[in-house]
C-alpha cells in the first residue's frame, strides 16, 4: 500500500500563548514555548465540528489532485470527537464529498496512535484486494473538552484534520506529476502496534458517554494550579510522560526488527507531537540523532492523530525528504495505544 497524498486544514481561530488566561505568575508565554515547544494552536469555532474539518481537508485533497470521487472504494474516519454518538460522522463525510454509495465509510476512535492503526488497517483491507483505492481522514477538535481555567492542557492541544489519499502498490495516479503535485509514494512497511489499557484513566474526557453520560461541573484544582471541571479533558501528565519513555523505545526496536532495518538505517524520525519536553526525552532515549529528528508543533500544538500526517506532509512538499528515503512514523497516548511503521518514498 501506498501514501499517494495528504492534506491538513486548521480553524481560522488561531490562538498564541499570550492570548491564554489563568497562566499561573510562573508560567509566562515565552516559558510556554521553550518549554512545550508551542506558540500558537488552531482552535475550532463554536460550530464547527471534527466532521466539518475532514470535509474540508478531503474535498481539497480531491480537488488540488483531480481525485474523481467514484474512484474511492473507502473513507475511513478517525476522531474522538465525533459530531454525534449516530450516525457515524464518516457516513455524513461521505454524502458531504459526493462519494459513491458503492464506498464503505466507517469511524473508528484512538487518539495520538490513531494514523498508524489507520494505516494499517487499510492496508489489510488493500493488500487483501477488497478495495483499491480509499480516503483515510483524521480529525479532532479537542478545544470543545477543555475547560477554559486549565491551562495545562489548553497550552498543549489544537484542533486540525487531514486527508490522505491510499492505494495500490502498483496504482500509478499521480506518478507522472512534478513538484510539490507529484504523488509521494509512500511504501508502508511493516507495523509494530500495542496496547495498555491498564492507563485508560489517565487521559480521559470522564463525561458523555454511557458510563457517565452526566455529572457535577464543579471545578477541581490540580497540584499544578490549574482548574479543570469534573466532567472535562483530564491528562495525568507524568503517568503519560513514564507511560511513552517506557514503550515507545522497545517500539522502535521492534518495528526495525519487523522491517530488517537498523536505527542508521532510518533517514528521518516522525514522532507524534505531543510537547517538546516528551519529544526530546524520548529523541535522548532513543539516541536518535537530532538532524534526523522532525518536530513541527510550534505553529500546531498537539492535534492528536492529525501530527503525524501533517509532518508528513511538510517534510514532502518542503523536500526535506526525497525519492528512496526511509521514514519511521511512530504514534503513541491515550488508551494506552502506540504504534509504528517506515514508510519509504519510491
């Protein structure tokens, strides 16, 4: 299977570290971005959802690629964000795109590890012949769980979504195209993928769903000073930082087993975004070397599933990669869910 193209969209509502209240006297902007590695994020509208993003994200796809839409055997959604519990947001994604009723579409919920297992799952599907062509979009507005009193998670997260075009391997669209419009023929290797779900409480939106569908709103503080609302985005931010240095490193060793390759053999490192301090512990424990080290989140903050595939992105239509490199993609959080795989651009 390959990674033909991919296209990432923000809000229009771009929000820096200056503009975000309740930042405790220690905490000023500037601390903020050396330490997060983050000055702005794009935060969704009131009325704009995670399926309104991946509409857009996927009709530009379309229409930048001259993509016919009865070309496309499945859409697959990924979001925890859905715009209702039903019908499933990528059902309306495709009656939004005009693509053809003979096309599945299904959502499926994971977070920072959510373009990895989407990659594979489409690749299952293709390599198997049951379809040929599909779109895979990521989208999440996280901005709608935060309360507006906590600033621990309000100076990390963004909102975004992205479209990537996947095929065939011998599929050809795109091929005889130049520049930034030249498909990327991302080869995807083998994966490594895993699950912890022992940690399921410690990166939580606690209300809405089943088990909790309601309850209070009062505001609790956090050691930090921080406040959050019972009901709202919690993050245990060093149960999740031990969490990642711990598996993420024994991931990458596995997925280079899994694709005969060594840690040399890799030319550049795409980590999910999650903040600059995690970034580089994990770059250190890894000893990954820093020129080959991707980190883009200054402009985006963390947009969940969509860091990856907006890396990607960049590092194709910049040139920062080129034909016959290698590409670890690695994403990891919430769940406790990580994965990984190399592309390979052909």
């Amino acid at each position: 299977m390959k990674i033909k193209y991919i296209n990432a969209v923000f809000p229009e509502n771009m929000v820096d570290n200056a503009q975000i209240d309740y930042l405790p006297d220690k905490w000023s902007p500037e601390k903020i971005e050396k330490k997060l590695g983050i000055r702005t994020r794009a935060i969704a509208a009131a009325d704009e959802t995670s399926a309104d993003l991946a509409t857009r994200a996927a009709r530009q796809l379309m229409e930048k690629h001259q993509i016919s839409p009865e070309s496309i055997d499945f859409l697959f959604f990924c979001t925890q964000s859905p715009d209702y519990f039903l019908p499933t947001s990528a059902c309306m994604i495709q009656n939004n795109l005009g693509l053809p009723t003979t096309c599945g579409a299904v959502d499926f919920n994971l977070g920072c590890s959510g373009y990895i297992y989407g990659l594979a799952m489409a690749r299952g599907m293709i390599d198997s012949g049951l379809i040929k062509k599909a779109i895979f979009v990521t989208g999440e507005t996280y901005s709608k769980f935060i309360y507006e009193k906590d600033w621990s998670v309000r100076t990390i997260f963004g909102d975004a979504a992205t479209a990537s075009l996947l095929t065939s391997d011998n599929d050809t669209f795109g091929d005889d195209r130049q520049g930034i419009l030249k498909s990327m023929n991302g080869n995807i290797g083998n994966f490594n993928l895993g699950t912890d779900g022992a940690g399921w409480e410690n990166l939580i939106v606690p209300y809405g769903g089943m088990r909790q569908p309601t309850g209070s709103n009062e505001e609790i503080e956090s050691d930090n000073g921080s406040i959050r609302r019972a009901g709202d985005l919690y993050m245990h931010g060093s149960k999740i930082f031990n969490f990642t240095l711990d598996t993420v490193p024994i991931a990458v060793e596995d997925v280079l087993v899994k694709n005969s390759m060594d840690l040399a053999d890799v030319d550049l490192f795409i980590f999910h975004q999650a903040n600059k301090h995690m970034l580089s512990a994990l770059m250190k424990k890894c000893e990954i070397p820093s020129e080959k080290f991707y980190v883009n989140m200054v402009e985006y903050g963390n947009t969940v599933s969509n860091t990856i595939p907006i890396a990607l992105q960049e590092v194709w239509e910049k040139g920062i990669v080129k034909k016959g490199d290698r590409i670890m993609l690695v994403g990891f959080g919430v769940g406790y869910s990580w994965g990984a795989t190399i592309v390979t651009l052909d």
